[in-house]
C-alpha cells in the first residue's frame, strides 16, 4: 500500500492519539513517521509496532526518567519509547555532550528523525547505534549513511548510543534535517501495519449519535423517499 507523505503523517498522528499519546507526542510521532518514510526507511511499520507493543501501558513509564541525567537514560517501564525519548532528545540537545547511552529502547529506528533534528540544533555531525545497525547524519541534520539491513528494523535494543561523529560528511546539499538517502515522495506501508494504524486512529473517531446525523448534510432521520 502506498500513501502520499501527508496522508502517511496524519495516520501516524491519529493513531498514536488514539494509543493514548498526548496531542504534542502524537504530532511528534506523525512527523517521525513521515521523516523515516521519506529516507525510505519502515516510518509506519515501526510506529505501528510499537503502539501496538504499548496497548495496555502507561506511556509515563516508557519516558526517560526526570532523574536519569548523566550519560544514560532508563525507562522506569520496560523499555524506552522513541518519541518521549527523542522529544526529551531534542529538548536538552544543547546539554547532552558528546555521548549518551540509551536503553533499552523499544522500536529504535523511530529515534533517528529525533536524532537528525538534534544533530541540526547543534550543528555538530552525529551517529545513531545499536546492536548491528548505524545510522550517520551531517552537521545539518541529514541522513547520510544507513547501515544494519535487517538490524534497522529491529523491534527492540537492549542499548542505544547517541554520539558525535567527527568523519561524518556534510549532508547540507539534501536541506537542514531533511533524509538524504532515498527522498522519497510516498510512503509504503504494509498492509499489516495499515490496519494497526487505521485501528488506533479509528478510536480517536467521534461515534455516530442521533444527535450528530440530526446536525449533519442529508435527511437526518428523516425519510425523504
């Protein structure tokens, strides 16, 4: 299934409405989705799994801790979600040094438009690890380099790493923070992972009352024939 990049980050953002998000983390989560689909990246496939790894928890655990300063950031839950974590990424990417080690981390390929955005509001080139997958951007924030194939798409890290990267090159030429990789104009989704997001997104709908026909266009309840 193909979807323009619009329709892709308005799906991402209802569905992790829907999943319980905040309305500023669910408008950070459809911006994540989109940037990764645009480098050719699995933006909707990982969202999708990860809210649907989330149901049932509550997001304030998957957070990194208000007390996790230093060179770590820890969950009190089980794993770390990308988009609390990224959003905390960029709010404090003017104070988190050289290196900062993360995890675990649920869905680890969603922290790579966060990371790219914080590369850009440093100016600084970075790098984005974990077990067998490498992700490089340029001082303006664009991915250069993808490496780890299958590793990339993983579905959970038991640690990532945030670090600057001195050898990376400028990705200036692609636009600040933009994907350089693939600059794609459409997104490929699954259809598995179409029908998560579409689920999600479908508990943010209004349900059909007497009243809302009453005010709608058409007949209402009223038969016209």
């Amino acid at each position: 299934m193909t979807w323009s990049l619009g329709e892709l980050e308005a799906l991402a953002r209802k569905a992790a409405r829907g999943a319980g998000m905040s309305w500023g983390m669910a408008e950070e989560a459809g911006c994540a989705a989109r940037w990764l689909c645009a480098a050719g990246l699995p933006g909707g496939e990982s969202l999708a799994d990860l809210l649907a790894w989330a149901e049932g928890r509550d997001w304030a655990d998957l957070r990194p801790e208000s007390n996790a300063g230093g060179g770590r950031w820890r969950a009190r839950g089980p794993r770390l979600c990308p988009i609390a974590t990224g959003t905390a990424l960029c709010d404090a990417a003017g104070s988190i040094g050289p290196a900062l080690a993360l995890g675990p981390v649920a869905q680890p390929l969603l922290l790579a438009p966060f990371a790219a955005w914080a590369a850009e509001a440093r100016a600084t080139p970075s790098a984005l690890s974990w077990p067998g997958a490498r992700l490089r951007f340029g001082p303006g924030g664009a991915l250069i380099e993808a490496e780890g194939g299958a590793a990339l798409r993983a579905r959970h890290a038991a640690k990532a790493a945030l670090g600057d990267d001195p050898e990376a090159a400028s990705g200036a030429a692609s636009g600040p923070g933009s994907p350089a990789l693939a600059g794609a104009t459409r997104a490929e989704i699954g259809p598995a992972a179409a029908r998560i997001l579409q689920a999600f997104a479908a508990r943010t709908y209004a349900p059909e009352t007497a009243e809302r026909r009453l005010a709608g266009a058409g007949a209402g309840l009223a038969d016209q024939d």
